[in-house]
C-alpha cells in the first residue's frame, strides 16, 4: 500500500449509535478510508450523523450500504445481530472484511456461522472498550478511543493481512489493540464488565425498594456514586449482552456468590482473620496489578510499557545512600514465611515487581500479608500444608528466581498449578529445575525448549534424592532444597562452585536444619518452619552499579549504607578491589543470621585482571556492570567459566558486547566468557538493552566515562529489581532522564 493511501475504500458502519458514530468519525478524522457510509434504522440519527460531520453519506439501504464496501462495520445491538448478517448477506463482497463491536464475541461467531455456515477468514471480531454516559450519534465523539483498549479476536484461519488492516485501522483511531481468542474474551468480560454490572444494577434496584431510600441515595458516599453509576448503562444493551453471554456471566456469578457466601460466614461468626485476608488480599491485588500493568487492562502475561534512558557523559558520583533491599532474601523472606507457623515481620522487604509478584502469587494461595509499606511486611504464616489452590495461573512477571524456587514448593503441593511470566522470563530455560525434580517424583509440563508456561501437576510424593548440579546456580539448589521439605527422605545438592546461601541461611532461622557439608547441603523432608523476624540488607547486586561509578568517576566519594555481606555473594567487591577499586568496608555487623557493613567506596585507577574463576559464582549477576569497570581500566580483562550469564534475562556477554561496540568498544567474545582490553575511548550512542534491567543500568553507569550521550532502549524492566534507580543515580551525580514511565 502507498504511503498515505487509506487502510480502506469504503467503510460501511451499520448502527450509528455512540460507538458506530464515534468509529465513522474517528476514521474520517484520521483519513483512515477514502469513504465512511453510514445505516442506521432512524432516518433521523442518520440526517444528524450527515450534518455533524461523522459520516460523509447516509445509505437509504443495508444493500446500498454494504454494496462496494471492502470493511462491513456492525454496531448494531448483539440480539440483533443475526437478523442484521442475514439481511447483508446477499451484498456483500466475498474479500469484505467483516467485523463488529459487540461485548459478547462467542455470540457474534455462532451467529455468523449461522448466517453464512462457516467462519470466514475476513470475519475479524472486535470489541472496542470505550464508553460513555452519552448515547446516540449526536454523542459521537472522534477521541473517543483515544488511549483506549480494543480488543480483536481472530480466529486461527483469519486472514493475516485482514487482521494487520483492521489493527492499523484501530490503531489510527488511537485505541491499543489486543488479541485474544474468542472464549477468553467472553470470559474476561465477564468478569471485568459484565459481574460489575450486574451487581450495581441489582444493588440499586435492592436499595431503592427500602423503606428510606431516600435517605440512602442523599447520604450515599462518592464511592457509591461512582460504583453505582453503571447502572444507568441502557438497560436493553445490558439485557442483551448477559443473555448473550450467558454461560460465562453464569460461571462468574457462581463463582462470586461462593465468595460473597463465605463473607457472609464470616461476618456472622466474626471470623475477622476471614475478612481480613479478603480485604488485604483484595487491596493488595488492585495495587499490585494496576501498578505492573500501569493501566494496560486486559493485558494478560506482558506489560507494554516503553520506558527509555537519555544520559549525557561526565559527572562524578558523591553522597551516602542505601540502595533498595535485597531481592533475593525479599523473595525468600515472603516464601518461608508463608510457610511458618505464625507470623513472620520483614523489614526492608523489596518493593519492586520481582518480589511483589511472589507476594502477590502468594496471596493467591490464600495466605493474608499485609503492607509492604515502607518495606515492612506482615505475613500470617498458614504452616507447611496450608496453601491453598490459586484460581488460575500464578504470574511472575520478569522473575527467574521465582519461577524456579515456585517450581520446587508446588511440586509438592496437593493442587495442581501454571507459573506465567512476561515475554522475557517465557524465554528462559526452566529444564535445569524440572529435570531434577522429575528424578524426585514430580509431574511437570512445560513449553517447547524446556520454557514456560510451567504446568505442575499435584498431589505427587515426592522422595528426596541427591543431586550434582552441572552448573553453579543458587536458583537450582533453592528449588531442589524448598521440594526436600516435602520429600520423603534426604534431598541433597552438591554445587561445582559456591553460589549464594541465603536459601539456608533462612532456612536455619525459620527453625529448619540445613545440613552442610562441604559443597552440599542436605535436608530432611517432614519438619516445619517457625516464624520470625527478617531484616533484609540493601542488595549489594543493586550496590554494585554505584561502586562501579564511584570507581571510574574522577572525583567521587560515595557511602552505601548497610549493604548485605553475604560470602557468597561478594565476589564484586574481591573483583573490584583486584582491580585496584578503593573499597572501604566500615561498621561489619551481623542482622538476622545476615552479614552486613557499611561501603565507602572513591575513585580509582583500575587495572585490567584475569577473573579468578572461584569468583564468578559469587558475582554472577554483577559482571554486566564490571564489563564496564573493565572498559575504563588499564590493561586487559579476561573472564572465564561465566556460562551461566547466557541463560539470564538475556544472553548477557553478547548483549553487553553489542552494547560496548555501539560505543566504539571493541571486545572478543568466547563460549564462556569475554576478553576486554580496557582503555578504549567510550563513545556515545544507542544502546538495546534487550529488556534486560542489569544491561540497562550498567550502561547508564557507562556515561560517567562516555565522550557523548548515551540513549538505551526497553527500560522499563529496570523497576522489577531497582526502583527508583533514576532517583538515585540523579542523586549521585549521573545525569541521567527517561521518556516514558518508570513503573
């Protein structure tokens, strides 16, 4: 198609109501068709849909509208919709597209079927979800759609470049578009649309038929009013859609009178740990998702942010700071103190969206927590058998750490469960734990190449085994460990190389023996967990990115406040000082079973060294930044036995290569690792994160030492382990501003 050539010829929008008149406009508006048609039964909103501009002309006829129309548009009411197919059927045009905007999609399909005997593959149905209290043409309003969702649901057969017009046609009107199959819309809707609905039409209808209704409407909070406020939706619509809907509307409706039931019980016998549970569970869910999905409703496994870095070069790196807390004893924290007998009180709890995912999949699982607020967290343990069955796939997010440590806790739990992420944890290698846990007895399914959805089948005994990981990697041996609580005897895992304790470590101060010997830690299925209180330290992983801009920067002197210590996790600070980084390490002291201390950290000449491999472990998630400190040193820097960095987020030694290359650093890369000859100039440029955040951050440390600005692309992940890192980086020094939304 040439560019600036219409989507369509001819447009035909049958119905000009609100939705159908707002359509015709916005596609006149935007120059999306070279000709909008409008039908309508009422000769009337037809003169008013001509004289307002919304339709460049009136058919007198569903023939002479359909008639030469290369997109059929029905808005018509949903119970009319197969006598509207019938009557256009011998008009139109074998290659037209045809599509609606209805809220029910099962029912559109089976009429069409009905009419023509078959799904065509130009039969595109869609639901745009947009509103108003206004009706009528005379309402339409071409902005209507406007940061609004529309949803498409193609069937497998539908034709490629019919659906790519139809989302381009959509997408011009301003509207998001979404895809789905048809039974998962009805299902959503049901939920999201059609149950509130029903509820406030029935709840105005009971509170109008009290005795002093009218008492209850003058006094009625604004909550109320705006809950309520759907119930003036038009009625024959709504009559329409519910019966058209029916079994999904039937389905939501049971489901929600259950709980509505077990309320009731609970008000009546004053269960408050009921009702509390609800309503924290309840608060914390509509936080939780508004805040991953900032504001993509009905995006189901993938939030569409856009987030990008801008950074000019130069600066130094002063101040006294503590980073956010620890990610992985945040996730650890919420996991074992679900699974404590009592409860179990965190400070410093993580709030970005890795951990707050676990939390969420934890509430989903019938366990109350209350907060976080300001990094405090309450969780009302329900013991080592009290996890209830979530309604549907528990979500992770961008989280690796979760998906495995869930992996071997739901292999042994008695309901079976589906662990979903966002496009790029649904990448990620989940073999390393499902095989071993296969050995033990667990059932697991999961998607091609070993990635999920993981789908795992409950109610399996599960016997301990032992186990020689391949590869070093904390997030195994978690896994394996969590599963040997519940297993019939020892499970024992034996690491090549020391990866982090914190999962044993926890373990022993929820009560929990871990045995150690050497490089293997042993448990012994059928114990429990007794709850207590966890002080989680700053995340040296988060620590590192601000001791490697304090390293290069000239002129720097930066304090880090209570930054964990853990011996299996400081291989950066080993690696740093090796390379002759000014590293002070002030006020060590022990919290909770945890190391900790106090970072001074200046400017310094770093030199280019051999990485000892005893130390990648203990650095792994680190070395994207040092990839940059070994840019600035003097000398070269080799790195080996780092295999692990090609299954993280992403494959982190070539991203970060092609990220030094797009600024002018040239670096050999090697099956396990890479060779940076440091003191190349650090050039300016655009950088593709790959949606991984450590990338994203450690290039934003790179324009300390850059010559030119520094954009890097697909940020938004940055908030799944680092909230408010601009702040803090603006804070220090690095001048640093995004486009578009952080969190």
């Amino acid at each position: 198609m040439a560019q600036g050539e219409p989507l369509f010829a001819r447009v035909a929008i049958i119905g000009l109501g609100l939705i159908g008149g707002s359509m015709a406009a916005a596609i006149r508006q935007n120059r999306l068709a070279g000709e909008v048609v409008g039908y309508d039964q009422r000769a009337d909103e037809l003169a008013v849909g001509v004289a307002n501009g919304v339709i460049d002309a009136a058919a007198p006829s569903l023939e002479q509208a359909v008639t030469g129309s290369d997109l059929v548009v029905l808005a018509v009411p949903v119970r009319a919709m197969r006598t509207v197919l019938a009557e256009i059927r011998p008009y139109l045009d074998a290659k037209a597209v045809l599509t609606d905007v209805g809220s029910t999609k099962t029912s559109f399909v089976q009429d069409v079927e009905a009419v023509f005997g078959e799904l065509s593959p130009h039969v595109i149905p869609g639901h745009p979800i947009a509103g108003s209290e206004k009706s009528g043409v005379a309402a339409a309003n071409p902005e209507l759609f406007v940061n609004h969702k529309v949803i498409l649901t193609p069937a497998d057969n539908a034709d490629g470049r019919d659906v790519e017009r139809l989302k381009g046609l959509w997408e011009g009107c301003g509207a998001t578009v979404l895809t789905m199959s048809v039974a998962y819309h009805d299902e959503v809707l049901a939920a999201t649309s059609h149950l509130p609905h029903l509820i406030a039409f029935s709840l105005v209808d009971t509170l109008a038929g009290e005795d002093e209704n009218m008492d209850i409407f003058r006094y009625a909070a604004g909550g109320f009013r705006d809950f309520t406020r759907i119930a003036a939706s038009d009625p024959v619509m709504w009559h329409d859609i519910f019966l058209s809907n029916r079994e999904a509307v039937l389905r939501v409706i049971d489901h929600f009178t259950k709980d509505l039931d077990q309320l009731r019980s609970a008000i009546a016998e004053g269960d408050g740990a009921t009702l509390l549970r609800v309503f924290s569970r309840a608060k914390a869910a509509r936080e939780h998702f508004s805040k991953m999905l900032s504001g993509q409703a009905y995006v189901t496994n993938n939030s569409n942010k856009q987030v990008t870095f801008h950074l000019q070069p130069g600066g130094s790196v002063r101040g006294d700071i503590r980073v956010p807390g620890d990610k992985s004893m945040s996730h650890r924290s919420i996991m074992l103190g679900a699974l404590a007998e009592g409860i179990t009180e965190v400070k410093g709890f993580l709030e970005g969206e890795d951990s707050l995912a676990t939390l969420q999949a934890f509430r989903d699982m019938g366990v109350t927590i209350e907060g976080p607020e300001n990094g405090f967290v309450r969780i009302h343990g329900v013991g080592m058998h009290g996890l209830q069955a979530p309604r549907g796939p528990l979500y992770l997010g961008n989280s690796g750490t979760a998906m495995r440590l869930f992996t071997g806790l739901l292999a042994a739990q008695p309901f079976d469960s589906e662990l979903t992420g966002d496009t790029s944890l649904s990448k990620r290698p989940m073999g390393r734990v499902a095989d071993p846990l296969r050995a033990m007895g667990a059932v697991i399914d999961t998607a091609e190449g070993g990635r999920p959805p993981l789908k795992i089948r409950g109610g399996q005994p599960l016997a301990g085994i032992h186990y020689e990981m391949p590869v070093a990697s904390a997030q195994v041996k978690s896994c394996l460990l969590l599963a040997g609580l519940y297993a019939d005897g020892v499970t024992s895992v034996t690491e090549p190389a020391p990866t982090r304790d914190h999962t044993e470590r926890m373990l022993e101060g929820f009560g929990y023996h871990v045995h150690r010997d050497g490089a293997t830690a042993s448990v012994t299925g059928g114990g429990k967990l007794t709850a207590c209180a966890i002080d989680v330290p700053a995340d040296i992983s988060s620590a590192a990115f601000f001791l490697v801009a304090a390293s290069i920067a000239e002129g720097s002197d930066l304090t880090l406040r209570h930054v964990g210590m853990n011996p299996t996790r400081v291989g950066v600070i080993n690696i740093l000082r090796r390379m002759g980084a000014d590293i002070e390490v002030l006020e060590e002291r022990e919290i909770g079973g945890e190391p900790v201390a106090d970072l001074r950290v200046r400017s310094a000449h770093l030199k280019g060294i051999d990485i000892p491999e005893d130390q990648v472990p203990l650095a792994i998630d680190e070395f994207p930044v040092l990839f940059i400190a070994a840019a600035c040193a003097e000398g070269r820097t080799i790195l080996r036995g780092a295999e692990e960095l090609r299954v993280k987020e992403s494959d982190r030694i070539q991203v970060m290569a092609d990220g030094l290359a797009a600024l002018g650093v040239e670096t050999t890369v090697t099956p396990d690792g890479i060779i940076i000859d440091g003191g190349q100039e650090i050039g300016g440029g655009t950088i593709e994160s790959h949606e991984d955040h450590r990338i994203s951050m450690s290039f934003a440390v790179a324009s300390l030492r850059a010559s030119g600005p520094i954009r890097i692309n697909d940020c938004a992940n940055v908030a799944t382990s680092f909230p408010g890192f601009v702040e803090l980086a603006k804070q220090t020094g690095i001048r640093i501003t995004t486009e578009g939304s952080e969190s």
